[in-house]
C-alpha cells in the first residue's frame, strides 16, 4: 500500500455541517460525553429526586402518594412516564458510578493506553446498560 492509501483523514477544522457526519468518535469519547451528560441529568433531576426521597420517609400518609406516582402519575404526568424520568435516573446514576470508577482506576493504575481505553469504555456501557435493564425491569414490574 502506499502512504496516501494508508493515512487516515486529519480534522482540524471541523466543518459542521460537511465533516460531523463521518466523524467517528472513539468509544472513550462517547463514554467521557455521556458521562458528562449524566451528570448534568443528575443535577437537574435533582428537586425530583429530593421530592421522591421526601415523600417516601416522611410519613405513611405521604408514602401512600410515592406509591401512588408510580401506579397514577403525578399531576398531570401518568404513571409510566413517571417511571421513565426514574428510568433515565436510573441510567444515569449507573452510568455515571461506573464511568467514574473507571476514571479512579485508570488514574490510579496509569493504564492510559487506547487499547484500554477502548475496552474499559465498552467495559462501562455494558455494565451500566445491563444494571439500568435490570433495575428497569424490577421499576416496571416484569419481576
């Protein structure tokens, strides 16, 4: 092969239009931005989460209404979109506890080879995938 069939396209200025859409992002990329989009969900659920959290400890009276979100909605919300604002909190409790687990690790261990980087990458969306499925299927009732 020669040395122009062999070297790979260089972005420097990227285009958003022309270039984005044939843009691949690393798996370590698209880890780090969903990590970060996770934490901002996290933030901004966050007088949701501290209504759940309230409502469930304060008394039996207001744990009959927690109950009662999640089998009649909420105001003008119905119970299944409630339970899918809970499901993306899920999802991003899970996804941000093992992206970052696995920046402790990396800083701590100093692998910060591509090869780890992609594998411990597919490693995080797999395991925080799987535990949002399983969490998910315990929030909607299939066990």
């Amino acid at each position: 092969m020669t040395e122009a069939a062999r070297k790979r396209p260089e972005f420097r200025n990227l285009n958003v239009f022309k270039d984005l859409t044939t843009y691949r992002l690393p798996w370590a990329a698209k880890v780090s931005i969903l990590h970060r989009i996770s934490g901002v969900l996290m933030i901004l659920m966050l007088p949701f989460i501290i209504w759940l959290f309230d409502k469930s400890i304060s008394s039996e009276i207001s744990f009959m209404q927690f109950t009662a979100a999640f089998e009649h909605g909420i105001w003008i919300f119905p119970a299944f979109i409630v339970k899918l604002a809970v499901l993306a909190l899920i999802w991003a409790f899970m996804h941000h506890l093992c992206a970052g687990i696995r920046h402790i690790y990396m800083e701590l261990t100093h692998k910060l080879s591509k090869e780890f980087g992609k594998r411990s990458a597919l490693v995080v969306l797999a395991v925080s995938l799987s535990l949002t499925v399983l969490l998910g299927a315990k929030l909607f009732g299939l066990y």
